[in-house]
C-alpha cells in the first residue's frame, strides 16, 4: 500500500531587495517532504514543484507529490497537491523530473502500482482553476510503447520520448493540441538508440526542440545532438551533430546556439553553414571544479543560467552562474546565491525555469534549521523594460539622473542586490515646434478651420495651436475671400427662340470658366426658347457657383412687316428698316 497522504505545510520566506525580492519556499516538517524542488517549472503566476519520498516494495516506488502555487499578494500560495507513484529504477532516478509545464497545461509520467514497465502512460492537467484537474491521457492505447524517458512541450505541441528496453528501440512522439486533447501528429523510431544518460530537461518552442541521445555502435554508445524543427506543416530532423549530449539542453530564441550540460561543465554550440559546432566550453569556478554538476540550465532575454553543485567535497553546495553574450562569447556576468540565514544551500540550481521577471532555481537537498528536505527560490528579478516615449521640443526627460532634450535611444542598467540586471531601454522621440505658413483662398460663403478658429474674411491670421502630444505649433496664414458679381440681362422669347442670356461678371479670381446645362461653355446664350437655364461658373481659385436664370415666353402686340411687294411683283422683295423707340411688344415680321 502507499502510504496515507499527509497535510501539506509549507512556509515562505520573502527577503525584500532593492529592486525585486527573494521567495523561498520549504517545509519545517522534516517527515513531510525530501526533495523537495528536484523539478520547478514557473509560468507567470504559477509555480509548479514536486518532492519525493522512498517508499521501498518489490517495484522500487516511491511517493511522490507534486504542488501547485499561484502568487497572489505579493506572496506565493499553495494552492493543489498531485500525488502518485511512479516507477523508478533507484532513489537517484527522480522520477517527476519527468514532467512539463506550459499554457496553464502540466503533463506528468505516471505508472499505476503494480503495472509493468511498458504500461506507463502521460498524465496531462489543467490547472486554470486554481487546482489540477485531469483532462487528458497518453498511454499504451493511444500507440504509446515503451517507457517515458523525456517530456517537453509548448502551447501547441506535445514531445514525448519513449524506449523499448527489451527491443532498445527509442521513439519520439509529436502531440498537437486541439482544445483539451492531444493528437499523434508526427513520429520517430530508432533501432539501437536510447535517451542520453540523465537527460531531464529540454527546450521546445512552437518551432524547435532540442534533445539528445545515445547510439549503439557495436560495444561503443556515441552520443548525438538531435534537433527538430516543424516546417512545411511536420515536424523534420534539423540537425543530427555527433558527440553531443549532456543533461540539460537550452537555446537561444533564433536557435543561432545551443547550450548542453555535459558534466563539469557546459558546451555551447553555434549554428554555421548549415550544421552545429562546439565553439565554447563554459566551467564553474577551479575549487569547484572535478566534481561539478550542470544539471540545469535556462536562457533567457540574452542571458544563459546555469546551475552548478559540488556533488563530494563541498557539501552539495550549489551556485547559479549568469552568463551574457557579447561579441560571440559567453561570458559570466555574475553569482546568484540566496541570503537567507541558517540555509545550507545543497543541490541549488538543481533545476532552473524562468518566466517573464522570475527566476524559480530548486535546491531539492536545502538544509533549513536541522532539514534537508528541500527547497525552492522565486527571485523577482528587475526585468528588461522597453520604454517608448515623446517630449515636445524644449522639454526635459529625467533618464538615468540625466537630463535628455535630443532624440535618440538610451539604456540604463540597474543591479539589483541579488545579482540580477534590470535593463531598461528608453527610445525617445522629440517633436520640433512647427510653424505653418498658409496662403489660401476661400470661396465666397465658404469657411476654413485652422487651430480652433473658424475663418470666413480675408485678413492676416497668427496663432497657436496644440498638434498630437499636445506639442505646440505656430500657424501664419493668409487667408483671401473670393468675391464675383454676377449681373445678367434677359431678352423674352416671343415663340420663335428670339431669347436671349447675357452677363456680366466682376471678381477677384479670373479667369472664369463657364458650364451651362445644355452643355454650352459660352458665358452668354441667344436663339432661346423660353424656359430654365441653370449655370456653373468656376474661378481659377477652383471655386464653384451656380445659378439659374428664367427666360420668359411673351406674345408681341404689333407684327410689323420690313418688306413689300413693289409693282405686284412678287419675286422682287423691297425691305427697310423699322425705327421704334420701345420694341417690347413689337414683333418684326422680316422675309
């Protein structure tokens, strides 16, 4: 049987810096938990951990538990507990280091007592509400052979490894997520291969993972740096380097290198004309040195973690080194210890995670007053800030206890008291004060807007006005009225388009085209019928205006011939000429 599960008590420690703060977080109850931190993995607020007790039967079992946080507080609180068994092949194999975490997703291996080995299956849970509910599995059912030796995942995907110890025959599994369920997308098999010795952790993203493995070659295991990349809708071997391999693997986000833990030290390897090669080793310091573990590391934001522990002679004691990139080396930034008291940090830096500004390092064998059950350190590490901002021209910003008035970008860099950069870049802009010269013409009846003014005179304008940023400019302008005077005269339609439209125009804008509505372009028109005539006249300032003009039908009162028909002879036609003083109801008969 398994042991009976206990209450869960934990206690956290907060040590206040100057920018950011130390969390740590272990029990006082030395029956409680061991070790405690061998696997830490945070996401934003969340914070997931695991321990493990002995708990010796004929299947080598042991307890195991693992805890769910959520910082809420300015404090981390336990909010779940997961307990299982899962098989291992001696205390050493630390079984829930065997887990991943992403997207508010946990995936854990798991054996039910008294299955056999090939019978081991993924346990995958949701922790959105505070709490580990189940919402999927992985096993044999779902073609799963063999035993669970590597789990990585991201939002989407899903890697698991597999080896078939009877057969020695390694398989790698590709699960796409779709909602709450994983779908075997793409898979790998391996005659004579296995998992690398030790290897727990890994990186995967939605475009890479990096792994390692070991091959059989006769009496010989070679080991090898196997990389996948997802192109062209599946996941395909990117790179195969031989001689690589180690405990944790990390890379850089443009997969240009590679970091392995390999023993006493770290092997970065950079990505050139298609293939991956060694091109630094990384060391902890010499009174460390021969009995070192690199059992973790992490890169993040340009920097690269790792964590270092003297496994013999020191007692366990760990460091976590920091290590920059610049100019194409690695090069040690800094040492990150804890300062809390009565601590012996044995096995810090065991495991690394890092989301956003926190940084959890796990310290599964920490010796806390008389214990050395475990424990686990969240430093809310001063993160990278970006800062994008705009001052109007004459204006300070107070950067850096510096004044700026130019534009340009700028970078700060604050040390915090526990070891880490808070590097904040500011990209600041300065807007010049405009000054707007305008000259424009108006049409008449028309107005125009400038700052806040409504303008509908001529004249001469000067004024200020706030433009985006509530930045000032100065506006000058010039502003002329068009002004045109239309005058017509209108001769009557006396039934025999004798009607006739003639104007006369005055204005400031010549000159002036004209546009009738019977398509006429003439700025007067004879031979009318009586009726409507409608106008668009345009200046040359491109102003617009219409009118209409009535030509009137009117009957004539007197019908006066100017021609006669001299000596009866009809084909000879004499004229003359009418003299009238008023023609206004006269109509001249004319042949």
């Amino acid at each position: 049987m398994l042991p009976i599960a206990r209450n869960t008590i934990l206690l956290l420690f907060i040590c206040q810096t100057l920018f950011g703060q130390i969390h740590k977080i272990f029990s006082d109850k030395p029956k409680l938990y061991s070790i405690f931190g061998n696997s830490v993995s945070i996401e934003n607020n969340y914070l997931i951990t695991t321990s493990k007790e002995p708990f010796y039967s004929p299947y080598h079992l042991s307890y195991l538990r693992a805890f769910l946080f959520k910082y809420e507080n300015n404090s981390w609180i336990q909010k779940d507990t997961l307990q299982g068994a899962i098989y291992n092949q001696s205390f050493n194999d630390l079984g829930l280091s065997y887990m991943s975490f992403s997207g508010k997703t946990a995936f854990f291996r798991k054996l039910d007592l008294g299955a056999q080995i090939s019978r081991m299956k993924l346990m995958i849970y949701d922790i959105s509400n505070d709490k580990f509910e189940l919402i999927d599995s992985i096993t044999s059912e779902k073609n799963l052979r063999g035993r669970i030796v590597l789990i990585a995942s991201s939002k989407k995907w899903l890697f698991l490894r597999t080896h078939e110890i009877s057969s020695n025959i390694m398989i790698d599994y590709f699960y796409k997520r779709d909602d709450n369920t994983w779908t075997l997308s793409d898979s790998f098999e391996y005659n004579n291969y296995r998992n690398y010795t030790g290897l727990f952790r890994t990186q995967m993203d939605e475009n890479f993972i990096a792994t390692a493995h070991i091959q059989k070659s006769g009496s010989k295991y070679k080991p090898h740096l196997l990389i996948y990349k997802f192109t062209d809708g599946n996941w395909k071997v990117y790179s195969d380097t031989r001689g690589a391999g180690g405990s944790s693997i990390a890379y850089t986000d443009d997969m240009k290198y590679i970091a392995v833990a390999w023993n006493d030290s770290i092997n970065v390897y950079k990505y050139q004309d298609g293939s991956f090669y060694k091109h630094q080793v990384l060391h902890a310091d010499s009174y460390l040195h021969t009995t070192i573990f690199a059992p973790s590391i992490v890169i993040s934001n340009g920097y690269l973690y790792a964590g270092y522990y003297d496994y013999v002679y020191h007692g366990n004691h760990g460091e976590v080194y920091q290590y920059v990139l610049e100019n194409d080396q690695w090069k040690l930034k800094r040492k990150i210890k804890p300062v809390f008291p009565d601590t012996t940090f044995m096995h810090y830096g065991e495991s690394l995670s890092i989301s956003n500004d926190r940084l959890a390092i796990g310290a599964d064998y920490d010796y806390t007053y008389g214990s050395n059950r475990g424990a686990v350190y969240i430093y809310d590490t001063p993160s990278r800030t970006n800062i994008i901002d705009t001052i109007c021209q004459g204006e300070d910003y107070y950067f850096k206890d510096t004044i700026i008035q130019t534009s340009g970008i700028f970078t700060d860099t604050l040390l915090s008291y526990i070891g880490l950069d808070s590097i904040v870049t500011l990209d600041l802009t300065v807007i010049p004060q405009s000054q707007i010269y305008i000259d424009t013409v108006i049409c008449d009846g028309d107005s125009i807007i400038l700052g806040d003014s409504v303008i509908s005179e001529s004249g001469y304008y000067e004024f200020y006005y706030n433009q985006i940023h509530n930045c000032e400019s100065f506006i000058k302008a010039n502003v002329e009225l068009e002004s045109i005077e239309v005058q017509d005269s209108i001769f009557p339609d006396f039934g025999c388009n004798s009607g006739q439209i003639t104007l006369n125009i005055n204005g400031n804008s010549p000159p002036y085209s004209f546009s009738w509505e019977n398509s006429e372009k003439h700025k007067d028109l004879y031979y009318l019928e009586s009726g409507t005539y409608r106008l668009t006249i345009s200046s040359h300032s491109n102003c617009d205006y219409e009118y209409e003009f009535k030509v009137p039908l009117k009957d004539p009162r007197y019908i006066i011939p100017n021609a006669f028909f001299p000596e009866g002879n009809e084909e000879i036609n004499k004229t003359f000429r009418i003299y009238l003083s008023d023609t206004t109801n006269v109509k001249i008969l004319s042949t």
